[in-house]
C-alpha cells in the first residue's frame, strides 16, 4: 500500500509539468479574431507545423542529432573494444582523461570554441554542433560500449579471428551485432544530451540552423503564444518518447565510473 | 568497485544480466577475462580518434580559454597582456566568495536530495518486477525535454492563473519570485524532476545486477534491510553511484538554464549562482574576465573530480 502511494506520487511529480504543458498546447492562449481564448483543439499544432522556421529547426535538430550519434558510436566502438580487450600503457589515463571531458562545464569551452569554429566554417551548422557535442557525449559512449563488449566472451574474437575475418569485418559481422543492445543505450543517452542541450546550440547558430531549442527561445516575445511554445514543445519530445520505447528493456544496464 | 589490483575496474553495471542472453555474463566469467587481457601498447592505434577529437574540441579549447584568461580582449585584434589581474580581481571579490557558496550549497542540497531518493526509487520499482520497465521509462520522460523548456513547464504549472499547481501554492503563500528560499525550493524542484532519471536508472542498473542468492543468504542470517542495503547493495552500485555524483555535481554547481529563466539570480542575488556571473561577463564582451572566470570555474570542477577520483582509488585498493 506504502509502495503504491510512493509510486502514485512519483507519477505525478514526473507527469505534472508535462500535463500542464499538453494541456496549454491544446488551448488557445492568445486572443484571435476567431477563436476566443481558452478554445480547446489542433490549431497550435497547425500552426507550428505550418511555421516553416519551426519545421526547418525540427530538420536542423534532426541532422546534428544523428551526426552526433554516428560520430560518437563510431569513434567509441574501437577505443571501447581497446578497453575491454587490453591493458595498456596509460589507459587508466585516458579513462580520467575522457572522465575529466565529460565533466568540464560547457560554459567554460563556449567562448574559444566559437572563435575556433569560426575560422573553420563550422558556425551555423549542424557539423559544428555535432562534433561540440562530441566532448560530452564520446566518453559516455565509451564507457557504455565498453560495459557491453566486456560482456562478450573473448571466445566471439578468437573464433572470428581464426575464421579468418579481418579487423574490419569482425567488427561489422561479429562484434556489432553481439553488442547491439548496447550500441541502442550509447545512442540514447547521446541522443538525450545532444536534443536537449542548449549553450552550444546558442552560440553555434548565430544567423541560421537554429535548432528546435532555438526556435522554441525566439517564440518568447512581447506577446508570447505559450499555447504554441507548448505545442512545440510536445512534438519536440516526440523522438525522445520513441527513443526510451526502443531502448526500454536495456536502459537498466546504464553506466558507472570508470577511473 | 571502481579498480582491482591491475587497475581496472569491475562495475556494477557492466556485470548486469544481458536480458536477452541470460548467462552470457557473470562476475566470475568476467573476473577471468580480465585476468587473461592481455597488455599490448598497439591498442592505443584504437584510441586515437577519439583522442583525435576530444583534442580538437576539448584540449584546444580549454588552452585557449586559459591564454585569454591573462590577456585584456577587446576585438580579437586588440588584445593586453594583463597577467593575472583577471583572477586576482575575481579571487578578491566577494561578490565571488558569495556566489561559490551558493552554488556550493545548492550542489549539496541538489545531491542530497536527488541521490538518496534516486536510490528509494530504483529499489521501489526493483520490487516491482516487469513494471519497473514503466517505471524506468517514466523518470527518463524529463530527460528528453529541451532544457530550455523545463523552466517553462515549471513557470506554466505554478502560474497563479493558469496553472494546475497555481492557486494552490498561491493559497499556502508560495511567493517565488520575491522570497528567496522559495526560489531556492522551486529551482531545486525542476532541478529533481529533470535529473531524478538519471540516478534512478543508473541506480536501478546496479541493483538489478545483484543475483537473488545474495539477498536470500542475507535473509537467512537474519540481516536488517539496513544491513542489507549497506553491506550488499552499496557496494554493488558504488561504480554507478559515483559517476552519477560526479554528473550530477557539475550540472548543478553550473546551473544555468534553470535558474536564469526562473529569477535571473533574483530575489535581490539570493539564487545568483556561479554561472550566472560567468553569463553576464560573456553577455557584457568582457572576454578576458569571463575566460580567467571560466579557468577558476574549470580548476575547481577538476579539483572536486581529482579528489574524489583519488579517494575512490584510494579506498579500493
């Protein structure tokens, strides 16, 4: 009984935002010519997907966000198989390394990483931000990766190996499709950063490929639409409910400190 | 948890049951595996893209933010060497010494809270057998909002109009935007609501890869639940609790997005946290002050990291 109450509260403290905001997307906030406020219905969803500056933002998130993940899942699957695999000279450094990465403050790097990109090109677009993105989200890709591929008996190499398979195609034959549990959780928690995240997707888009995060700021105004900023903000969690469908019954594996 | 005697680590979660596969993995068969890694410098060749690109984005960057934080930057062609007055200046203020207790505290408050109520829930929803599934997808909801947003959501929910909290709180006199430590209690709310997931996933990984023989050998000795918890399942989540920390420890001691759009530091500073300092410099183009602010910030964030790294080995080996 305790347990059920505990539970119940639970869901409401996680749903109480999140009701309140699908309620005002379903509502007309703002006084129209023809609808009176507090009207019930589609039309903010109408109107943000008739607002080719939204949906242009909801392309832009939508590219960077899966650069990110390839960039991430690619360059975390060898240096995690390295991991699993071997000892070596300095691999408790690099461990501290990609510890220290992930948690320096994306407020400390905004200033020269925005000079830098500058005098690459990469302002005001998605590769910018996926690679930026990278910094947070390569060494948790490691350290899941590396969880999983541990997990895999040596035995799955030597076998490959004396196949006669290759580097190459032991990864994409053997060592991927034995670890594609893991490879689901690495892209979630990317996704879930490079989504949501906001202090480089500001200062990387300065004239153009706003993301969704972006364009959902400039909806704030003089005379803010909230109806719509919510209406916005409903379909933007759309991938991210898909994603933890998809990757629900392996999210329990997580990560943890690796040091 | 964290390291054996060959210096690397068994964690918890890497030792989880592979629902798909059962019996893939166990601690023996990965204990033995670990004995036979074999040590052999080419696996660096492996490294080095990611080393590739965590150089370029992250150790070019912070080089560069610590050069300017010694220089006067007015456009980036005119730029004075200043040496260390930037950090002398902050050091020296106490306008600095206010906000870093406040963010420290607010670390500690956001931890003790989110840590220990992390850990009730993955063990409430591990009683909980297939439902913890739902359980798990539910706190990871908060996890895919944009963080811009999350603040929004709040403000919407307790708007005294319009909200579905609202008139209630304004009933019980909750005055957020005018008494302080009702904005404190409000910023560490959305803080809770949008990171509680992340502890409670990371929690619940590294309880449910405890096998049942242990907590049934517990219970024929006659252990507390106390007991039980601190002598068998802390251990065993020990790896998970720490990174969740050490995340959780930097995000909240940075916060930013929240507490910006909540108050902007208000209720005359009482929420003006570290970054919040670090915003207005970067906002007012005082460069060369805000990277020599940054530098602090990044040295105190490695301090707290390095030690606790240090403590962990420490008490492993």
């Amino acid at each position: 009984m305790m347990r059920r109450l505990a539970l119940l509260a639970l869901a409401g403290f996680i749903l109480l935002p999140l009701a309140q905001a699908v309620i005002l997307s379903f509502t007309v906030t703002l006084p129209d010519v023809e609808l009176a406020q507090g009207t019930v219905g589609l039309m903010n969803y109408s109107a943000v997907l008739a607002d080719s500056a939204l949906r242009a933002a909801m392309v832009n998130s939508g590219i960077y966000v899966v650069l990110n993940v390839v960039f991430c899942i690619a360059l975390a699957l060898p240096a995690a198989y390295a991991l699993a695999r071997f000892r070596f000279l300095g691999d408790r450094h690099f461990l501290l390394v990609i510890l220290v990465f992930r948690v320096t403050p994306p407020v400390v790097l905004s200033l020269p990483i925005f000079i830098l990109f500058s005098q690459f090109g990469l302002v005001n677009s998605p590769v910018g931000i996926a690679l930026v993105h990278c910094l947070f989200n390569l060494p948790v890709a490691i350290w899941i990766l590396e969880s999983f591929i541990r997990a895999v008996p040596r035995e799955l190499d030597e076998t490959a190996f004396l196949d006669g398979h290759s580097g190459p195609s032991f990864f994409f034959y053997h060592l991927i499709p034995a670890i594609a549990p893991g490879i689901g959780v690495a892209a979630f928690f990317c996704f879930i950063f490079s989504w949501v995240e906001v202090v480089f997707a500001r200062i990387l888009t300065v004239t153009g490929g706003k993301p969704i995060t972006m364009a959902l700021q400039a909806m704030f105004g003089f005379q803010t639409d909230i109806g719509m900023v919510m209406a916005m903000t409903c379909l933007s969690l759309v991938p991210g409910v898909v994603m933890i469908w998809f990757v629900r019954n392996h999210l329990a594996r997580g990560f943890s400190l690796r040091a | 948890m964290f390291s054996d005697g060959g210096g690397r680590a068994l964690t918890g979660a890497g030792a989880a049951p592979w629902p798909r596969q059962p019996g893939l993995t166990s601690r023996p068969h990965e204990r033995r595996l670990r004995r036979m890694a074999p040590h052999d410098n080419r696996a660096w060749f492996l490294l080095v893209p990611a080393l590739t690109l965590l150089g370029v984005v992250g150790a070019l960057p912070l080089l560069a933010v610590f050069n300017y934080g010694f220089h006067d930057i007015f456009t980036l062609k005119d730029v004075h060497w200043v040496g260390a007055d930037w950090f002398a200046d902050i050091l020296g203020s106490d306008r600095f010494v206010a906000s870093l207790g406040r963010s420290l505290l607010f670390s500690t408050l956001a931890l003790g809270i989110q840590v220990p109520l992390g850990i009730a829930v993955a063990m409430l929803l591990l009683g909980q057998g297939k439902g913890a599934v739902w359980g798990l997808m539910l706190v990871a909801l908060p996890l895919v909002v944009p963080w811009n947003m999350i603040p929004m959501l709040w403000l919407g929910l307790i708007n005294s109009d319009s909200g579905l909290l609202g008139p209630g709180l304004a009933a019980i006199g909750f005055d957020w935007k005018f008494t302080g430590w009702h904005t404190w209690a409000l910023i560490l709310a959305v803080d809770t609501w949008h990171w509680l997931g992340l502890v409670v996933v990371l929690a619940y990984a590294g309880l449910s890869a405890i096998p049942d023989a242990y907590r049934q050998a517990a219970a024929i000795d006659g252990a507390s639940r106390w007991a039980v918890f601190r002598h068998i399942e802390l251990p065993k989540i020990a790896g998970a609790l720490a990174i969740v920390f050490l995340l959780r420890f930097v995000d909240s001691f940075m916060i930013y997005t929240e507490a910006f759009a909540i108050n902007a530091g208000g209720p005359s500073d009482a929420t003006r946290f570290l970054s919040l300092e670090l915003g207005e410099e970067i906002k007012g183009f005082s460069y060369g002050q805000a990277a020599a602010r940054a530098t602090l910030y990044f040295l105190i964030v490695l301090a707290v990291v390095w030690a606790f790294v240090a403590a962990t080995r420490e008490r492993e080996a």
